[in-house]
C-alpha cells in the first residue's frame, strides 16, 4: 500500500501547475515625513500568472516510473511471501502426515516384535533339550524388540517436532510462563476450521 501511495503522489507531481501571483507595495507620501501616512498613489500593484506545463517533466516521469517498477516489485514480493508461507505449511503438514504414518508402521513393527520375543520364550520353555538356536532366537528377538521400541520413540519425537514446526510457522505455538506448549492438543482438523 505504501508503495501504491508513491505511485499517486508521483503521478499527482506530473499534473500541470497554474500559480496565480499577487504583490501589493504600500506606498507613503514622498512630501511628507511620516512613515505611517500612507497614499494610494504610491502603491504598486502586481499580478502574475505561472503556468508549468507537462511538457518538460523529465525528472517527474522518471520518478513516476522508479515508483511504477517499486510497486511492481513490492508486488511480487508479497505474492512471493505468500507462496512462501503456503509451500512451508503444506510441506509441514505433508511431514506430520509421514511422521504419523512412520509411527503408526513403527508400532506396528513393536507388536511384531513383542510377538517374536514371546514366541521365543515358549519355544525355550517347551524345548526337551538345550538348543543353542532356541537361545540365539531369543537373543535376537530381545534385540528386535529393543530397537522396534527405539524407533517407535524416535518417531514419535519425530512427529511432535514436525507438528510444532507448523505450528510456528501459522504462528500458533502459545507457551505458557514455564516454557510449556499450550495448544498442543490442537488437532490438524481444527486447524483446517480456523
């Protein structure tokens, strides 16, 4: 808006001027010796008309047109900030929807994995003799099991930093006096009704 404003007050600088001009002189007696006696025959009249016309505005067009390219620019600017603002919130929702996704397979991997170790377990309590691969099973179930709980974790921070990164972006992230988030349990749903 602030450049749109620079563009009328250049193109008000191109109009025509007409300045119309008046002088009156006071005149005295010259006989008389009093400074306060004034006579009407000794004053002088004048009035003068200024007219500058569009013709020899070089430096006005070329203002006029510098503001032209500004408010272009700013133009662009703005759209550009815009675009910017909504490729980041639909890149920040399309990595909360993966991060939701990568922790829903997560957990799935997690009960997969706990099924693993308990099946394990009743493979070496039902076991008549000692099986080295009974063992070997266990060990590396409890080991799958460790590590489907690690990912099903980092996932899950994963995903809450994906969602506070959206939310500072929208401008929503709202703490509290301690440091502590607020409208966490705003759901994307509501967001989309705001």
């Amino acid at each position: 808006m602030d450049a749109f404003r620079k563009i009328e007050v250049a193109a008000d600088a191109l109009q025509s001027e007409l300045n119309v001009t008046g002088q009156l002189g006071l005149g005295t007696d010259p006989t008389r010796n009093n400074a306060f006696r004034l006579d009407s025959s000794a004053n002088t009249y004048r009035v003068g008309v200024q007219f500058d016309g569009p013709l020899n505005r070089l430096n006005e067009r070329n203002v006029y047109r510098a503001t032209q390219i500004a408010y272009q620019q700013a133009s662009r600017n703005y759209v550009a900030g815009k675009d910017t603002i909504a490729n980041e919130v639909r890149s920040s929702l399309r990595q909360i929807e993966l991060r939701r996704l990568n922790f829903q397979i997560t957990r799935q991997q997690l009960v997969a994995a706990t099924r693993q170790v308990d099946q394990a377990q009743i493979n070496i309590r039902r076991a008549i003799e000692s099986n080295t691969n009974l063992t070997r099973d266990l060990l590396q179930s409890l080991q799958g099991l460790l590590i489907a709980k690690n990912n099903l974790i980092f996932n899950w921070i994963d995903y809450k930093i994906a969602k506070i990164r959206l939310f500072t972006v929208l401008e929503l992230l709202y703490l509290d006096d301690n440091g502590s988030w607020i409208n966490e349990d705003f759901s994307l749903k509501q967001l989309q009704e705001m």
